[in-house]
C-alpha cells in the first residue's frame, strides 16, 4: 500500500467519521430540544391546574392562560390572591407526581406588602422538602399576586430522558477511538515498514562493500607471484584484517542494540580508566587524522565504574559519528573534564551539524538525519541508538549542541561514585 493510499484512506476516513459525529450531534440536539419543549408544555400545564385548583378554592373564575416563563428554567403563574406557602406546596407537589416532574424545584411566593418574593422551599426528586438556600427568585410585574417555580437541575434532568441517544453517542465516541487508533497502527506499520527498508538496503550496502574488498583481496593473495612480493602480500592482509574487523563492528553494533533493548545483556561493570580508553580507541586514528584530532584529558579524577567493552563501544561510536558528518580533513576534539563528582566525555567535531528540528530525533534506532546529496554518508542509524542504549544501561546522562554548518558537540555526564 503506497503512500497516496494511506493518505486517502485517512482523509475518507476521517470525513466519514466527522460526518457521523456532525449528524449525531445533530439528532441529539434535537431530541434535547424536543424533550425540552416537552419539558416546558408539561410545567405550563401543571402549574395552570394548580392556579385554577386555587381559583375553584377561592371561588374565582379559572385561568386562560396564568403561566409566563420568564427564563428557561423559571415560570411565574398568577394567584390573584395572597396565599399560604404549605397549601402552594401541597398543590405542587401533587401535580407533579401526577405529570411525573420527576427533578427538584423551588417555589416563592410574591409578597405585596414588602414587594419581595418570599422564598417557599426547595423540594428534590423524591418530592422530599430540602432545606438548600437559593438566590433569590426574579419578580415581575406582570401580576399583583404570583407565585414563582424554578427548575434548577433541569438540563441534567433532560440529559437522563435522552438515555438512547447518549448510549448512541457513546458508541460513536467508541467507534471514533478505534478509528483513530487503527489509523495510528497503520500510519505506525508503515513507517515502520519504510524503516526496515531502509534499513536492509543500508544493511545490504554496508556488508557488500567489506565482502567485496575481502574477495578482492583474497584473488590477488591466491596468485603463485605475491609470494615474491612480502609488502604488496601484507598489504592485501591488512586490509582483509581491516575489512573484517569493520564487518565484526557492524555486526556487533547491531546484535548489541537488539540485547540492549530486551534487556538480556549483562554488564561487567568494573573501575575503568577512562583516560587509557580513550587513547586505545584513537591509537589508530593518530597518524590517519594526524593534527585534525585534538585530544584534552583535563579530568583529574578519570576512573569510572562501567562495561568495558560498552564504554569502549560509546567512544568508539561517536567518534566514528563525528569523522563521518565532518568535511575533509575533520576537526575533532576529545575532552574530559570534572565537574563536582560527574565525569564528563565529550567529542566536539566542525561537522555539518544538526538541524534544531532533529536533535531529538537522532537517538532513535534507524534514523538518520538527512544529509542531502552533499554528504552522502553510510550507516544503518544504529549508532546513536546503541551510544543512547548504553547510556540508560549505566544511568548516565548526554547533551547533545548543534548548529548547522558549525559542528557538533556530545557530551556524556558520568556520574562517579563517592
């Protein structure tokens, strides 16, 4: 499956998936609206029986229309008479459970005299009166004498009827997780995919190059005549012992990485001395490098507890890593330092540099930075994976600083020991 088509499958997926949402967005809107509406006849109603039910007490002529809402959640409705608080609680309590008015409300009464609501009380779902202070009910002067409903859990109260719609939309939130997911699995499977690739192709490259050399080597050592010529036959030695140490590097690196990722291999961790590594590692690269490698051991105290072989394996790494990235001839420097009980090691090179953007990036298995057509380096971006895997197996720290066209700085922080 292409690039293109991935794109595509995300792009109809993801419309498909906005569409549904937008429609059941839609749908449940309404049916809030609907059960709102609903809702609304419902109070209008009871409380018009409960003003006429007064006005048959009171032997006044019933109500047309006494109910005004006044906001979503409060109706007043017209008493034309002053009336007692335990009645309009009684009649209230009773045509609710009547219209099933399920949800807790509260009540005031208009008060003439001190031009203020008199606050009833508030009664919850069961119709049990409650005792929970409330701000004051709105009057209005639509009427002389009233009395006011409000309705303050209502949008919760029409949420719970909408019990279908919320389980749909559940199951939409569902189905719009595992879309998302699977398209994660599957742009990840591809990357993947890429990066192994990638990495076979390095990989391929890599090893034809040595085999090759070898091969070449061993046809000019199988000639009966280079036994008469002792430096052209310890040459072609040379460079097979060369060639072949490169391919037990390479193999090395990558089976090293894979055990460090699982977690199966097992570190001899001894006092080393850092300084004598250091100098076993460039012993050969003096006289290739000659005065293009500045070496600084400033560190008085240079003794650290670590693997050998893997501390031998992390220099060895970046500076291979700082020779590549850098012009013809490099500039490298190798410095130790001590601050308080830490350790530090840093190879500083005036290599290409890295990008800002990429700097986080460097430390993950496969990757390479890109380098463009200019500096078309080898490797299977496994080198920087196997120095960050070494580095969290000892629990040490590296800082990386870059600028692109000014070189490159790795520094490792090894903590010593008291």
């Amino acid at each position: 499956m292409n690039r293109n088509t991935i794109r595509l499958l995300v792009l109809l997926g993801t419309l498909s998936i906005s569409g549904i949402i937008a429609v059941q967005a839609y749908w449940v809107k309404r049916a809030f609206d609907l059960k709102e509406q609903q809702f609304r006849q419902t109070v209008m109603i009871s409380l018009r029986n409960v003003a006429n039910r007064i006005s048959t007490i009171y032997k006044l002529s019933k109500f047309d229309n006494p109910v005004t809402q006044l906001s979503s959640d409060y109706y007043v409705s017209n008493l034309r008479v002053p009336l007692n608080a335990d009645i309009l609680e009684h009649y209230l309590k009773e045509e609710f459970k009547k219209q099933n008015l399920n949800t807790p409300f509260e009540f005031g009464i208009y008060d003439c005299e001190s031009e203020n609501i008199v606050y009833g009380a508030y009664i919850d779902a069961d119709f049990e009166t409650g005792s929970i202070s409330s701000k004051p009910l709105p009057k209005t002067d639509k009427y002389i004498n009233y009395f006011g409903v409000r309705f303050p859990s209502k949008t919760s109260y029409l949420a719970s009827r909408l019990d279908i719609w919320l389980i749909s939309s559940l199951i939409t939130l569902v189905v719009t997780v595992f879309f998302g997911y699977a398209m994660f699995v599957i742009l990840r499977q591809k990357r993947l995919s890429e990066v192994q690739r990638d990495f076979m192709n390095n990989m391929t490259h890599e090893f034809q190059t040595p085999i090759s050399t070898i091969r070449i080597a061993t046809d000019v050592l199988s000639q009966p005549k280079i036994i008469d010529q002792p430096e052209r036959f310890k040459k072609y030695v040379q460079i097979i012992r060369q060639e072949n140490n490169r391919l037990k590097t390479q193999v090395e690196t990558i089976l090293n990485t894979a055990r460090l990722e699982r977690g199966k291999m097992e570190l001899e961790i001894q006092l080393q001395e850092l300084h004598s590594l250091i100098i076993e590692v460039t012993e050969g690269l003096q006289v290739e490098l000659e005065d293009c490698l500045i070496i600084e051991l400033n560190a008085t105290k240079s003794s650290i507890f670590a693997d050998r072989t893997q501390l031998v394996s992390l220099i060895r790494n970046l500076l291979e890593n700082a020779i590549k990235y850098s012009p013809k001839p490099p500039s490298i420097t190798i410095r130790t330092e001590n601050i308080d009980d830490t350790l530090v090691f840093s190879i500083a090179d005036k290599g290409i540099g890295i990008p800002r953007e990429n700097i986080a990036k460097i430390f993950n298995k496969f990757y390479r930075v890109p380098t463009g057509n200019l500096h078309n380096v080898k490797g299977f971006g496994l080198g920087l994976s196997y120095v960050n895997q070494i580095i969290k197996a000892h629990k040490w720290q590296i800082n990386v600083e870059s600028e692109v066209g000014e070189g490159t700085t790795f520094r490792v922080l090894m903590k010593q020991e008291a």
